[in-house]
C-alpha cells in the first residue's frame, strides 16, 4: 500500500472503490488500484471476474454507480468516452473492432480524429487551410507506427480481410494513432498461436519501454502475464482478491484456489484480503 | 417513334435523376451515421425551397445571397431537428424512431402550407438567358446549371468522406459508435453534422427543382422517390444512392415514353419507380452496393 502512496505524484491512474452493477448483478464491488506512470499492469482472473468491466470503466463505456476513476489526478468518473479518448486513454477491444470495409490506413488514420485539427471548412480548404501539410505531418507519425507494429506490406489492404493475428496488430496500430499516454489492452493475444502471442508480447513491451506509454491489460495467458508486467491485479466475482508483484500474486492462497483451480493444502488463512499487496 | 422526345425524355431523367441522386445521398448519409430512416427527407427538400424563395422574394436580395442565407439556415435547421427531436429518441426502438420522422414530415408539411399557402409560387427569374444551345440542343439554363450542382455536390461528399477528418470520423461511427468513441470521436457532432449536410444538401435539390417548376407542396415528392432511389441502390451506399437516383430518373422518364407511345395507360411516370421497388425488395433486398448483415451465430 505505502508503494503505491509513494508514486502518487507519478501516479497516472487511480480507481477508487469502484462497483458496477447490472441489474442485480454486481460486475464490481468497491474495487480500487493505482497504476503508476510507466507501468505494465495486469488484471487478471476467471471468465465473469469483471476484468472487461473494470477496463469499460475506465475507458467511459460503464459508469460505475459509486467510486471514482482518477486520470492524470483529475476525476474524469463522468466524462465521456470520447473526451477520455481525448486526455489520453487509448483501448483496444477484446473481439476485434476494426473498420472492416477501411484500409488499414484509413483504420488507423480514424486513431489520430482527436489530434487533426482541421475542420469542415478547412478541410474544404484543403490547400490553403493548411490542411494538407498538417494531414502530412500525421502521415509520417502514421508511417513510424505501421514500422513499428511491422504492418507496412498490408497498409493498403482492406482490414477486415486480414488474418486474425494481423487485424490484433492494426487495432494496436489504431490505439497507438491515439498517442495515448494510458493504453488499456483487453486480452491483446486472446486466440493467437506462440509465435503470435510472443510478437505481441514484444510490441506491448516496447510500447512501454520505448514509446513511454503505460499499460493496462487483461490477458489470460498466465506465462505472458509473468514476464511482462511489473505488477499483476486479481479479480474474482468483481473483487479484488490481490495485487502486487507477479511472483507474489502467484503464491497467493486464495488466487491459487480462485483463479488457477488449485486447492493448496495453505487455504488455512482464507481470510478476504481486499487491500494484499 | 418520336426520336425528339424520346432524346428530350432521356436528358430529363439524367437531370431529374441526378437530383434524385442528391436527395438519396442526403438519406443514406443520415442513415448510415445515425441509423435513423428519415421519412422527412422530402420535407428538407420543401422547407429549403420556401426558404430561398422567402429571402427572394420578400427581401429582393440578390439569388446567391438568398442561397447562401437559406444553406446557414438549413444547416441549424437540420442540427436544431437532430437535437430536439432525435437525439432523446436514442436507444429507442427503430419503429419508434421511423414514426417520430413520419410525424416530423406531417408536421412540416402542415406549417410550410400554413406559412406560404397552398399554390405554387414562381421564383423570380435568375438567369439572364432563359436557355443555352449545347451540342446542337436547346437546354434551359437551370437544367444545365442543376446538373453541374448536383455533379458538384457528389464530387464534394466523395472528397468529404475519403479525405476529411470528420468524412473519416462519420464513416468509422457508422462502422462502430463504442469504437468510434474509443478514438476520441463525438458520436454527438458526427449525428448533429450528418444532419446539418443532410438538410442543407437536400434543401439545394428543393431550390433547383422549385427555379424550374415553382413552389409548392408537391416538392416533398422527391421525397418519396428517394426510396425506390436508395432501395435500388442500397441502403447504406452512398454511390448506390446516386446510382440509384440516375437510373430511377431515367426508368421513369423511359416508362412514360413507351406509355405515351404504345400504352397509354397513363401515369406512368409515377408509377413505375415503384415498381422498381416492389421488384428490388423481392430479388435483391440489399440493393445493388448495399451491405449484407452478417449474422453470426
């Protein structure tokens, strides 16, 4: 806890005691973590733990009936979607969303709405608006983003008939447009083979070493989740039932007998530990 | 056979049929971003006529001022509409939403009779020569001048939604409103602009068509050829809207020539574009560039 206090002033994302309910279902109960900047954070857990659920909110596509998001120190719990878009809260989806009848250009150019500042009128204006050379200037940081997610020989072909490890690449390419500074990647090497899924892992880490970005994923894939992520989050029917360091979240009892199906002999101390890091 | 009519019928369905073209556009182009179907399409068509000749007439301004007034007008008209009346219908079912448009069409119709009566009224002349000879034929200079609107108008929204940033951000809500939002779009501006260019495109068809025939209610038809228009071409294709509009001009125009020549049924012209719709709705629901929804079980 005192670690996580330490870094507020380089704290980038702060949830606090978040729930969600649909109806009578509770997708979240009081639900709180902080994500320092620069981190690689994972939220992992079984199907139905509310992980896509946590991400929705702070994303904007869920409000939560009480708690706070905290985004960059400010309280954006009420801002729409497309605002926290705006600040920069980049996400990619769990099933693919890609414009499918787009190129994969056209996809990613949608990434960089926010950032393009021309209007209809200039646009209009295409040549004396200044609206070309600023289209220009986007084209090139597009260009270094389709490098770097090693796209470039599909550039031009339409998204939707791509393989399915390829179109995980150009969503990624797309949130990337966003120059996000928060990025939430929601199971980004769910159906992928080895090959695929270390690619992935490769680009996510760069994304966060190289690029600065901070992540926020959910990922099933236990061996991923381990190697990459500086500090792993648990969740088990909407609650938080650990956080901390890989390692530590593994040895955990009551993770071991939630998520991993194990029933360690140690289930002597099933106390409800909300606040284990 | 009456080569000169037939020849005189086939440039009339190119011209009518082009604006057709516009008015289709202007439907699918609501369609696609808002997913609303807009039964008062022809009523934007009619107010934006009434408009222009309003300022026309009452104030003497000169035509491209009172052109430019009636476009700023049906731009916060179009907006006014989606904000008041669409936008609480979010989320409402599609039923709902196609009666509150039939209802606005009711209610537009209603006020426009109210406000400038009931018979046609004649724009004040615009052109300095009535008509031009091109290639040998005389054709008026509206009819000409329509034309090259309407290719204008086209070429203008192809540009807008291949190279803009909001044409981009339009195209990506009608793929995906939650994904659009994700990338930082306003699904709020994307409905309010469609809405905007929707009312002004189609209020440039009413005031075309009302320079040539004079104003009445009886504008609001093209209205309801826009349907066969944009069934042929596919619902949510703008090119099939104008594709659509073309052939559905020339069909009409066409049926009313072997009608006047052989048939002599009488009201063909009227009569055949639906025709056309009974038919396409039956063999190819999709239209001709419409996209097929794919279900996935």
């Amino acid at each position: 806890m005192d670690g996580a206090r330490k870094a507020a002033e380089g704290e980038i994302l702060a949830v606090e005691g978040v729930s969600l309910a649909f109806g009578g279902v509770r997708a979240l109960s009081e639900v709180g973590f902080r994500v320092a900047r620069g981190e690689l954070f994972a939220i992992i857990g079984p199907n139905g733990a509310g992980k896509t659920s946590m991400l929705n909110c702070i994303s904007g596509r869920y409000r939560p009936q009480s708690g706070t998001v905290r985004f960059k120190g400010d309280d954006v719990t009420h801002l729409s979607p497309n605002h926290r878009a705006a600040i920069g809260i980049g996400r990619t989806f769990q099933n693919l969303a890609l414009f499918g009848h787009m190129t994969v250009l056209d996809n990613i150019m949608v990434g960089r709405h926010h950032l393009l500042r021309s209007n209809l009128l200039s646009g209009a204006l295409y040549w004396l608006g200044g609206a070309q050379k600023e289209e220009l200037a986007h084209r090139r940081d597009v260009e270094e983003i389709i490098d770097f997610l090693e796209i470039q020989h599909v550039r031009k072909a339409t998204a939707g008939t791509l393989s399915y490890g390829l179109r995980k690449r150009v969503e990624l390419a797309r949130a990337v447009a966003l120059k996000p500074d928060l990025i939430l990647l929601d199971e980004p090497m769910a159906g992928m083979n080895l090959e695929e899924k270390e690619d992935m892992a490769r680009y996510i880490v760069d994304l966060n070493e190289e690029w600065g970005m901070t992540v926020v994923m959910i990922e099933h894939d236990m061996g991923v989740v381990m190697d990459i992520s500086h500090r792993v989050m648990v969740l088990d029917f909407g609650r938080k039932i650990a956080e901390g360091l890989p390692a530590e979240v593994m040895a955990h009892p009551q993770v071991r007998s939630a998520y991993l199906g194990v029933t360690d002999d140690a289930e002597a101390a099933p106390e409800p530990a909300p606040g284990v890091t | 056979m009456d080569w000169a009519l037939l020849l005189q019928l086939v440039v009339n369905g190119l011209i009518v049929g082009a604006l057709y073209g516009v008015v289709a556009m202007c439907f699918v182009l609501i369609y696609k971003a808002s997913q609303v179907v807009n039964f008062a399409q022809g009523e934007f068509v009619l107010i934006g006529a009434w408009v222009c000749w309003f300022f026309l007439t009452k104030y003497q301004i000169p035509f491209v001022w009172g052109f430019l007034l009636t476009l700023a007008f049906m731009v916060a008209f179009g907006v006014l509409v989606q904000i008041v009346v669409l936008r609480p219908m979010i989320g409402e079912p599609v039923i709902s939403v196609i009666m509150v448009t039939i209802g606005l069409s009711i209610v537009f119709q209603a006020t426009m009779k109210w406000a400038f009566g009931v018979f046609a009224q004649p724009f004040p002349p615009i052109f300095a020569q009535e008509s031009v000879t091109v290639l040998g034929l005389e054709v008026r200079t509206v009819y000409l001048v329509s034309l090259f609107v309407s290719l204008g108008i086209m070429g203008g929204f192809a540009y807008f939604f291949k190279a803009t940033r909001m044409g981009l951000a339009m195209r990506a809500t009608a793929f995906d409103q939650q994904v659009a939002q994700s990338l930082g779009i306003s699904i709020r501006t994307v409905f309010a602009m469609a809405w905007a260019i929707s009312a002004a495109v189609s209020a440039v068809a009413g005031v075309v068509v009302g320079v040539v025939n004079g104003v009445s209610s009886a504008l609001s038809f093209i209205g309801i050829k826009v349907f066969p228009a944009v069934i042929l071409g596919g619902l949510d294709s703008i090119v099939g809207g104008v594709l659509g509009g073309v052939i559905i001009g020339l069909l009409e125009n066409l049926a009313h020539f072997v009608d006047s020549q052989w048939l002599h049924w009488g009201n063909m012209i009227e009569i055949a574009p639906f025709w056309v719709l009974i038919v396409i709705l039956m063999i190819k629901p999709y239209g001709l560039f419409g996209t097929r929804d794919i279900e996935r079980v």
